[in-house]
C-alpha cells in the first residue's frame, strides 16, 4: 500500500463517512479505513453493528479502492433496538442504512445481512482479515462476537472493537474514551504510537499509524479472556 496515495484515499472516504448519519469520529473512521487497507493477512471485512452505515461506508470505500471484496455488514435492525436503549422505540434504521450506502456509492461494495452476529457465525467458513465489532457494547456481548469469529482471524489479521457503555467490570470507563483493538507486532508498544509492525504477527507500522491517528495512546491487553498472551494492543483515541 503505497501511503501518500493512502492519505488521499482516506481523505475521500472520510468525505463521504461525513455525510453519513452515525456517531464514528473522524479519527475512528480513518483508523479504521487505514485498518482494512494495511491489514497484513487476506480475508474478508465483517463489521458487527452497522446502524444507519457511517463505519460501512468508510470500509467499503477502502474495499472498493483496493479490491478488498465486499464487506460483510452484519446488523439486526431492529425496532425498537435491542442493543442501544437510548434509540427507543424509534423506526428500524434498516431502510436508512441502504439508502446512506448507495448515496455514498459503495452499495456494491457492501454484502449485507440483516441478521444477529451468533446467526452469521453458524455458517461462516472465510478467513478475516478484518473484524469490527461495533454491535452491542456491553462487554459480555463484545466478548461473545469476538469468540463467534476468533477461529476465522487469518494471520495478521486486526479486530477493532468499542467498549462505549460498560468496561470489563460493568462499570462506565472514566477516562470516557472510546477502546479499539490492533494485534500486537513482536515490539513493545510506546505511547503514541501503534506496535511497529514485526512483519510476522501483524500490526500496523508507526508511519501508517500517525497518518490517521497520531494521539494514540496504546497499552498490551494482555488479559484478554481466553488468551494466554498479549495479541493485542488497546487504543484509547483520544
């Protein structure tokens, strides 16, 4: 991926993510547009939690761009929402969504299954290269579509994830940022930076990582549930 003509490719997909009702701040989306771009493993793109199409359309602009295939955009909507209580009883965001991803031009891009996660990992076989899990966001919920999907993570492959409601304890975290999660190269992760990419594990590189986030602050997840080693990194976008 050649970088200078990333930034340019970024800076159009944030375009069109900014005309997208939805709640990804400019520097998740370009985190996440630089994920799906630099990810070093082949795979699909599954994104967890859709809503009206924000993070879809930057994904699949990204996907579009480099011929990434479709991304899998997974998402119940339903009405009222069983996973935002703070959406009410408001209409399904359904009819929303297809229409903000055809406004923005990436309709080809998109494969989407209404559907709940659990129901799409039953028959799900493809490796991922990347897994955004943006669905229901109290922790348990995160845990159980990260396990869902754990054994389809190609090598390499990034999981990004927001923990917005509750932290691991139930409890709102204080510092109320928003968490997302890279694999871990073999470096020891710096404040301010991504983990330097190893060229084995996966990661991504300190330059492509101040291109889209240059104020992250990153530590080792070390206690994953499940996982016996620090494969990946927290980052609090700040």
């Amino acid at each position: 991926m050649n970088l200078a003509e990333f930034q340019a490719v970024a800076d159009e997909g944030w375009r069109r993510v900014s005309d997208t009702p939805g709640y990804l701040a400019e520097r998740e989306a370009r985190f996440l547009m630089l994920a799906a771009a630099g990810a070093p493993a082949d795979g699909a793109i599954i994104e967890i939690g859709s809503f009206k199409g924000r993070s879809t359309v930057g994904l699949a602009y990204v996907a579009q761009r480099y011929e990434l295939g479709k991304v899998v955009a997974i998402d119940p909507h339903t009405a009222p929402s069983t996973t935002d209580p703070e959406l009410g009883a408001q209409r399904s965001s359904y009819d929303e969504f297809q229409e903000n991803v055809r406004r923005a031009g990436v309709v080809d891009a998109v494969d989407c299954r209404r559907a709940f996660s659990h129901q799409v990992a039953r028959d799900w076989t493809r490796p991922l290269r990347l897994l955004w899990i943006d669905g229901d966001h109290v922790y348990e919920s995160v845990k159980q579509d990260l396990a869902l999907f754990r054994r389809h993570l190609a090598p390499g492959a990034i999981v990004a994830r927001r923990l917005l409601q509750v932290d691991r304890l139930g409890a709102v975290p204080a510092d109320g940022r928003t968490r997302l999660a890279i694999p871990l190269a073999s470096a020891a992760p710096r404040r301010g930076r991504a983990p330097s990419h190893s060229g084995g594990a996966g990661g991504l590189g300190d330059e492509r990582a101040r291109l889209v986030a240059p104020q992250a602050v990153v530590a080792p997840a070390a206690a994953w549930p499940g996982r016996s080693r620090p494969w990946a990194a927290q980052v609090a976008i700040e």
